[in-house]
C-alpha cells in the first residue's frame, strides 16, 4: 500500500511491477506528462509578472479567444510528449488536426489533452487545469484517438490552485498527488479517492437555466428545496476536484443553443468520467454512459452529469418522468 509522502516516480514503477507484462512505456509516458506539468506549473505561478497574461486575440476551431498561457502550455505538452517517443498520436484543444510525432512512431500510445482549462479564468486568479486521456494505439491510424472512453489506459488532471496537484488514475483506482515546489517533486497526498455516496452541492451554469429543457430546470428547482449548496467555479478541472472530494453532481447539459453541450468529449468529459467511474462515481450524458461513446470527431462535444452515485440516480429520475 502506497505511503502518503511517496515520490510520484517511486509510484509509477511500484504501478509498473504489479504489471508483469509491462514494458515501462506507459511509465516514460506519464513521466513526460508530468515533466511538462510542473514547467506548466511554474508558468501560471508566475504569469502575473511574465507577459504571459492576456489574450494572443487568435480565435482556435472552437470559436474561442485563445490565451497566452494557452499556447504556452500547449508548446510545452507537445515538446514533451513527442520527445518521450512513448505517443503515435497526439491530439490538443488547440490543434485542429492531431500531430504524430516523428520520434512517435513506435510509440504504443495515443493521446488527447486540454492544455489549458479554464482559460476564462486565467486573468482573474483562479484555478485552472490541464486534462489528460491516454488510449493504447491499435491500428496505427487516426481511429486509435477515437477510442470510447472505457477503453482508456489511463486519464487525469493537474489543478493549478492553492497548491498544484496530479490527479489520475491507471485503471486500479484515483490516487492524488501534490507538488513540492521547494524540491520540484509530487507527493503522495490522497490515496486512494473514493467520493461520497452522496454529496449536497450542485454545481452547474444557472445562467443558462432558461435554455434547459423542463426536466432538468425541475431537477435543479427540487435541489433548492433542499438541503443543497451551488458551487460553480467556471473552471471543468477545478468543479469535478471539488466534486471528487466532497461529492455532489457536476453537470454541463444541453441546451437550446448548444445541442450537446459545451465540453469536448476526448479530452473534457471522457478523462474525468473515467476518473469520477475510477473512484466510485457516475457520469452520464443524461440518456447513456458518457464512457461509452465512439467519438466521430476530434472536438466533438458531450453533455455530461456526473458526480457521487446518489446524486446522478436521483438526475436520471428526473430525466426520465
Ligand atoms: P477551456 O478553458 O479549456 O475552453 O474550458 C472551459 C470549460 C470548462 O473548463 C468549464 O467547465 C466550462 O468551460 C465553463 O463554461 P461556461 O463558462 O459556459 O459555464
Ligand atoms: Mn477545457
Ligand atoms: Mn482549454
């Protein structure tokens, strides 16, 4: 059982040894990963002073103003993910096409990420995230990033917040991991994350409730006539820590405007449904698993719910009358 302080490195190749199988591929995989993590780390600590604020007044292929740090963080994952040679395929937010690195080539695995989540967030001091979903490669073409989400090999997030975390998880649990700035290393911090049954904070944007179907506006109406707390930070990676520790539901529905939502499914909603199922969870589009899409496109988005189980059964009653 692994001891909180352990060194995240130790942890990768203790996960390594109970695989007997295993080449160490997916070790030198998460070890670029979190390489580039800890210099995206340093960046948003420091992007108050650097001229790293703002926007670069580029619009990328989801129709939105890309931030500096943005770009920044997504040169960063690039360069290390292709320098490892562990990645066929990878794909980004802020790519429209996905890039198959040179050194890649005999790479084992693909994967998709969010660089920069949260964006709106950057300029006001809030938390912010990158997002990670990692698939094995099959047919050594573009379908090996279109995988359904239960298939992935590993997924997870770093928060960029009071303190910068790793959360992810292999397959054999969610184990959280805090970053020592002093010695530049992640620790053991949470073992083992289970949510809670059930949890009394809802967090979702009221400001589209006019755009919500009748089911879900008498949903969240019925959690007012509760015992509930609404917490919405605006940041995915930032709501689903919050929910992951003290439960509750996280939900980025359809609307009328958008038809599936606002959050991607590759590198949005399939990482954190695997996290959230990982640790005792549910996620669910509203009408099936979001774990079990087959993606058609890179960018396509998904409407999610997921949180504690409690709390997402009690959505789909509503869902469902
Ligand atoms: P990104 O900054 O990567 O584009 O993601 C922003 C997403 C997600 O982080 C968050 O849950 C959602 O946008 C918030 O959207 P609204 O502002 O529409 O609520
Ligand atoms: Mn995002
Ligand atoms: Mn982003």
């Amino acid at each position: 059982m692994a001891q909180i302080g352990m060194d995240l490195n130790r942890f990768i190749l203790e996960e390594e040894r109970s695989h007997p199988k295993a080449t160490g591929s997916l070790s030198l995989a998460l070890t670029a990963l979190t390489s580039a993590a800890r210099i995206i780390s340093s960046h948003v600590r420091m992007a108050g002073l650097a001229d790293i604020l703002g926007s670069t007044k580029n619009i990328n292929i989801q129709g939105e103003e890309v931030q500096k740090l943005d770009v920044l963080s997504n040169n960063i994952l690039i360069q290390h993910l292709s320098d490892s040679g562990q990645f066929f395929a990878l794909a980004s937010e802020e790519l429209d096409e996905p890039v198959f690195p040179e050194k890649g080539k005999n790479g084992k695995y693909t994967i998709a990420f969010d660089p920069l989540d949260g964006s709106s967030n950057i300029n006001v001091n809030v938390s912010i995230g990158t997002i990670f979903s990692i698939h094995k490669k099959v047919k050594g073409n573009i379908q090996d990033i279109l995988q359904e989400g239960r298939k992935q090999v590993a997924a997870g997030y770093i928060v960029y917040g009071s303190s910068t975390m790793l959360v992810y998880s292999t397959g054999n649990g969610v184990n959280g991991f805090t970053l020592d700035p002093s010695v530049g290393l992640f620790l053991l911090s949470h073992p083992r994350m289970e949510l809670p049954e059930r949890g009394k904070i809802y967090s979702i944007n009221e400001a589209n409730y006019s755009k919500w179907d009748k089911k879900l506006k008498s949903y969240v109406d019925s959690l007012k006539e509760k015992n509930s707390s609404a917490r919405y930070i605006g940041s995915m990676v930032a709501d689903i820590h919050r929910t992951l520790i003290k439960g509750g539901i996280f939900c980025y529905p359809a609307d009328l405007k958008n038809k599936n939502g606002k959050l991607r499914l590759l590198y949005e909603v399939a990482p954190m449904s695997f996290l959230i199922e990982q640790a005792g969870g549910k996620a669910t589009t509203g009408s099936k698993d979001t774990l079990s899409i087959k993606p058609e496109s890179i960018h396509q988005r998904a409407p999610v719910f997921l949180g504690s189980k409690s709390n997402v059964e009690e959505l789909l009653t509503f869902l469902k009358k």
